[in-house]
C-alpha cells in the first residue's frame, strides 16, 4: 500500500469532502448577496479535487488516474475556484445595485444544485467513514490473532 | 522446503489476509476520489493466485509423517510463500458519469463490506489454526 | 474393555475374577482357570471390536476430520466455495474431535500408570 495507511487515504477523503461542504455551505447562504469585496456579485465557488499519490509513484500528475496503481494516497483539494458562468440577471429598476438598464447582476449560484452537489458530498463523507471503521474491524481482527 | 510446523493452510490464510489488505487499501482510495473528475478506480485480485499456489487436496493416508497419534502436530505439506503475487489493475471502464469518474460509490461500499467480512473470517481462521498447534504443544486445549 | 484376555497375555495362569462381563448378570464371581484365547466362554464376545481397533478408528477419524476442515478452509480463502456454515462447523467439529482425542490420551495414560502402579 505504500507509505499511507488506509485510514490516512480515507481521513484525506474525509477532509476533501468537508471542504466542499463549507464551500457549498457558503455559495448558499451567499444566493443574494450582489456586493462583494472584489466589486460585483457574488461568484459561485467550485472546489477541484485531485488524486493525491503517494511518493513512490512515478510523478503523473493528478487527476488522470495513469500513474501506478498501488499507490494511491487518497484525495486533495488543489484549489477552490470561482465558477464562470455569467451573472444572472433580475429585472428591478429600483433596487440600489441596479445598472443603467435596471437589471441587478444576482450571483450565479442555482440553489438546487447546490443542495444536490451537498447531498453528493454528504454521501461521500460518510462513505469515507465507513471505511475508516471497517479498517478499525479488520485491524482489531489482526490483533485478535494474540489472543489465546 | 517449508515451514515444518506451520501446513499449507496456516501459509494460505496468511497470504489471503495480506490480499484483504491490499484490497481494503485499494477499495479506500477509490471511495475517496468519489469526487475527483476523470478518476479510474484501481481493483485488486488475489484468490486465483491463491487458488493456484493450493496443491491437490490432502487425502488420509497422503501424510509424509506415520502419526502414531492425532496429536502429532499434522504437517499436510510444506507451504512455499513465494509464488503468491497479489494483482492490482487500473479499471479503465468508462461510467456515464459526467465528471469522466468511473467509480459508483455503492459498488464500493459492498465491495468494502464483502472485503471486510472476508479479512475478518480469515483472521479467526488463522487463530484457530494457531490455537490447535498451541494445543497439541502444550498437550491441552 | 476386556481386562481378563489382556491381563491373561501377560501373566499366564493368574487369578483374574470375571470383572463386568456383560453375559454375566449373576452377581458371583467366576472361578477358574484363565480360558484359552479363542475360547469364548464367559468373558465378553469374542467378535467384538478390539481395544486396538476401535482407538485407530477413533484416530483415523480424528485425522479425516482435521483434513476435511483444512481442505474447507483453504475452498473458502481461495473462493471456491462461499459456504461459510460448511466451513465453519466442519473447523469446530476437528477441534472438538482434537478435544476427545486428548481427553482419551489422558484417560488412557492414567489408566495405565495405576495399572502399573498395582502391588501384585
């Protein structure tokens, strides 16, 4: 298995898909906000997973999933970026961050989607905790061989 | 030549509890890259090369040592270790997902379970194997 | 257990009483000369399984059992079979047979150190 123990791969899992939860947690209670410090309307933030693979193997790059089988090390956040798609705009001439059209530029975050990518996370946290605790099963069966 | 106190089951049983391992490892990583795009899940395989290093099965008589008494410690052939090779395979499937990820979390968790269960028979197994050698030693159970 | 015939291979002519024979629902004891070995009159059948015979069945069948449960534990690590309950009785089944065979060593051991011990 390499360097990493199974409960490190799963606990990176663990704190990936936590990640994404405040992310998420923030795009929504952010649905309205139309100032930002930068200027403009909220952006809605993604979170962009990689492959964290283990020291010995050949260095691949992340992602791509073609670098030596036996060493995966589990997952990690690189980085949390703004999502692109434009602006979503509302018709309301007089609300104090209207354009000269009277459109307001709202951010671009959709609420469904946003709880579905939650629930997705939410399954996949726990799934890693599964995992954590049938390594502790199999480890504590190990064990059990000193036993008379 | 094997090891003369240990058979061929006590070298089996070991050998499928370091390939429940190395399937847990494998089955671990994959649940947490569920996320990550354009991922490929990793599969591990070790009951055919277990399956193969078995020899043909023990008959009664088929002992190398004449036990006067069940209690002579059964050696049912020397096991040799080396020829046991655990695989593991980069699945290169393609799933409909629309991040490009092959992995379905659910086929994982059972997978997982299956694995878990697995190891943990194979633990008491070996226990037992080991208990019956320590009660032949020390001539109680 | 027929103690007389045993008994009477080593020590020709001894007094032996007729210890338990199951022909013989008279309390009295039986007086007399030790029979000859093929006669069968009054001590136990002579056809009935011998001591020997009987203890190598019992360890004949010891051995089986431990065979059959490492045969079945090696069908379940490799995946040739899923049966656990096959698997799992046939394991305690050879230990307990182990356990018998053991508790019958001691027994028997013991059995012989008083014989041997016996002031004749």
């Amino acid at each position: 298995m390499g360097f990493y123990t199974s409960i490190e791969v799963s606990a990176s899992g663990l704190s990936a898909e936590r990640l994404a939860m405040d992310t998420i947690a923030n795009n929504i209670a952010n649905v309205n906000t139309t100032r930002t410090a930068e200027g403009g309307p909220f952006k809605r933030q993604l979170v962009v997973y990689a492959q964290k693979n283990a020291p010995t193997a050949s260095a691949d790059g992340a992602g791509d999933g073609g670098g030596d089988a036996a060493s995966g090390a589990g997952v990690q956040v690189v980085g949390i970026v703004n999502d692109q798609t434009p602006d979503r705009l509302v018709y309301d001439p007089g609300h104090p961050d209207a354009d000269a059209n009277g459109y307001v530029h709202m951010p671009n975050v959709d609420v469904v989607k946003e709880m579905v990518d939650m629930m997705a996370a939410s399954r996949a946290y726990e799934a890693n905790v599964t995992a954590i605790q049938e390594s502790r099963s199999i480890d504590g069966s190990t064990l059990g061989l000193l036993k008379a | 030549m094997g090891d003369f106190l240990f058979g061929r089951t006590v070298g089996m049983l070991k050998d499928a509890m370091d390939g429940a391992g190395a399937t847990h490892g494998a089955i671990a990583n994959n649940i947490a890259n569920v996320n990550t795009p354009n991922f490929r899940r990793t599969d591990v395989s070790f009951k055919d090369a277990l399956a193969a290093v078995d020899g043909p099965p023990a008959s009664g008589d088929d002992l190398p040592l004449v036990t006067t008494s069940a209690l002579d410690i059964p050696l049912a052939g020397a096991y040799d270790p080396a020829d046991f090779k655990i695989t593991t395979t980069v699945d290169q499937t393609q799933q409909m997902r629309l991040d490009g990820s092959n992995v379905d979390v659910d086929q994982e968790m059972a997978k997982l379970s299956l694995n878990s269960g697995y190891a943990q028979t194979m633990g008491q197994l070996l226990q037992n194997q080991y208990t019956r050698i320590r009660a032949a030693i020390e001539e109680h159970f | 257990m027929d103690y007389a015939s045993t008994i009477s291979k080593v020590v020709p002519g001894t007094f032996v009483p007729d210890i338990g024979a199951a022909t013989n629902l008279d309390e009295r004891p039986n007086i007399g000369p030790i029979p000859a070995l093929d006669s069968a009159a009054g001590i136990g059948q002579a056809d009935a399984p011998s001591f020997k015979d009987t203890l190598n069945a019992v360890l004949s069948d010891v051995n089986d059992k431990i065979n059959a449960s490492d045969q079945a534990t090696r069908d379940l690590a490799d995946g040739k079979t899923n049966d656990m309950q096959k698997v799992v009785t046939s394991v305690e089944e050879a230990n307990l047979a182990l356990n018998f065979t053991m508790a019958l060593r001691s027994k028997l051991l013991d059995a012989y150190t008083q014989v041997s011990q016996m002031q004749v």
